[in-house]
C-alpha cells in the first residue's frame, strides 16, 4: 500500500469530565482530568495507522515536555513521526470539556502549530511514494494552501478537513480530490444549512459545482453522505451505540476512510468501514485514546 502523508496539527489535549457544561460565569467541578495526545492532524494520521496505512505525519510541537509525550504517542502508534518539527515555546494545547451526554467543547492554543511555515514543508515532505495527503485547519492556512498546490502538482490526492470551520477560497475547489465535512463545517464552507441527507446532498453538489472532485459530508447519528463529481452518490448509516465521548470521532473516520481507500476498497465499503472505526471511537475517552485498530474496526464490522 502507498504511504498516506498528514500534514497537519499535534496537540496536548486537557481534558475535564463535566456534569453539564458551565453556564457564562459559572465555576464548576470537574469528575475527571487528563492529558491526552491529540490535535485533528495527529488523530487523523493515528486513525490511519492503526487502520493499516503507512502514514507520515507532518506538523510541529514544542520544545516542551508535551512535545517528547505528543511524538512518542504517535510513534507508539505506528504513525512515522520522523517529519514533526521541534518549535522554540509551547505544544499546541486544546482545552476540552466533556459533558456526560459525551459531547465536547474545545480551546485550542496553537502553539507550535501556529508556526509551521511552506518552508518547513518544503525541507520535510517526501511526496514521492505517497497516494494521499490529509489536511485540516489548525496550523496556518497559507501552509495548508501551498500544501494543496504542491499535492495537485505531484499528482498526490488531497483530503481536506476545514475543521475548525472556515469559508474557503474558491480557486482552492480544484485542488481537492475530497473535501470532509460535518454539518457546522457544510453550513460555513457552503452555506448550505446542513440537517440531514437531503441537504447534505444540496451542501456536496454546491462544493462539487466549485471543483472538488468529490465530497462527504458527516452527520453524526444520522451517518454520512458521499457525492462525486462522475455521479457517484451514496447514503451510509451510523451504527448505533452508547457514546461517551465524541472528541476525535470525525478524525477517526477521516483516517480510517483514507486508510481503506489507500487500500483499494470501493468507495461505499470504505464509508463503511470509516463509520465502524467512528462508532468504537464514541464509545471510548479521549482522542488518540479511542482510536481502534484494523482487528477492532473489522470484528465490529463481522458482529453487525
Ligand atoms: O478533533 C478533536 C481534536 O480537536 C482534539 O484532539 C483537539 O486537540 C482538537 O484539535
């Protein structure tokens, strides 16, 4: 199988477990705090790893002692960390609460993150060998962009994520073999207010119309909607289970989508299987901590 290339963010996420929310003003407390690695960039590439790719994964932390814990974590994880970059200051830090409901809020401070630069990019990237590179939005978006263009012109797929949320430019449709989205991210990239299949199939003809090749659009419970560019359309429910917490279920279906692809599976069977990897990672803590691998992922698969 050819290498998957992430070129994106690595984070030390905070984590308090929390009754409900705080109200504005409100001091609470918190049932459980942890650190857990994490950062969409670096879930993204450990999701497709521990789905069977070879995956690189690009991006930076800092010269802290976060930084030390957020390599080897990926590096334990069978991700190639060799391409992160050590940066004067901090680690990018998320902080995150999650309710009991197992929804989340998160803070990020960009940290290292905020400093990966095109230049970097050209003294780290190894494009040869690589069928795919998966991108997201929390390092700076003009080495997100210059990413896309170097991608396009090595003929190397590009995946993007524009998660946290952001309009995007229009000339940057044509770079992308898919562009992934939930329903908040559908509603700012296309204005589409995304609510269930039907518009999710309004928001992907819309960014199909602009250039991308092909589009998904994520809907939590209610799965996910394919659309490309020659016709193809599909419609793929989300399994059922009790969630507890949701931080890093899009990531995993990312990577474990890309990871079934790079491994020829048919574009349905790969949605499949990348909302199988999602519904195991609802039911654990944690971002890169609830993460399953290709056993975990295919057992679920064969117990459905
Ligand atoms: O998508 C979940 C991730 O978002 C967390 O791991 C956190 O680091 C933020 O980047």
């Amino acid at each position: 199988m050819q290498k998957l290339l992430v070129i994106g963010s690595v984070n030390m996420d905070v984590v308090s477990n929390v009754k409900q929310f705080p109200l504005p003003g409100e001091t609470i407390h918190s049932s459980d705090m942890k650190f857990v690695p994490g950062g969409k960039g670096a879930n993204q590439a450990v999701a497709a790893a521990r789905a069977g790719a070879p995956c690189v994964m690009i991006g930076a932390v800092g010269l802290d002692p976060f930084g030390d814990t957020l390599i080897a974590s990926l590096s334990e994880k069978g991700v190639d960390a060799k391409s992160v970059l050590r940066k004067e200051g901090t680690s990018g830090i998320a902080l995150i609460t999650v309710s009991e409901e197992g929804e989340n809020n998160i803070i990020l401070s960009a940290g290292a993150n905020g400093q990966i630069t095109e230049e970097d990019l050209a003294s780290v990237v190894q494009w040869d060998g690589a069928c795919a590179v998966l991108l997201q939005n929390e390092i700076p978006w003009e080495t997100t962009l210059a990413a896309l263009r170097s991608a396009k012109e090595k003929g190397v797929r590009a995946f993007l994520n524009p998660a946290p949320a952001r309009a995007l430019p229009e000339e940057l449709f044509s770079l992308l073999d898919t562009l992934i989205v939930n329903e908040t991210e559908a509603a700012v990239v296309t204005g589409v207010k995304v609510v269930d299949v039907e518009t999710a199939e309004t928001a992907a003809d819309w960014a199909l119309a602009k250039g991308a090749s092909s589009v998904i659009v994520t809907l939590g419970e209610q799965g996910c909607f394919y659309a490309s560019a020659q016709g193809a359309r599909a419609a793929v429910s989300a399994f059922r289970v009790q969630p507890v917490d949701t931080t890093a279920a899009g990531d995993t279906f990312i990577g474990a989508y890309a990871a079934a692809s790079a491994d020829g599976l048919a574009t349905e069977e790969a949605l499949v299987f990348a909302a199988a990897a999602a519904a195991l990672a609802v039911t654990r803590h944690g971002a890169q901590s609830s993460i399953p691998d290709k056993a975990e992922i295919e057992a679920f698969l064969a117990s459905r």
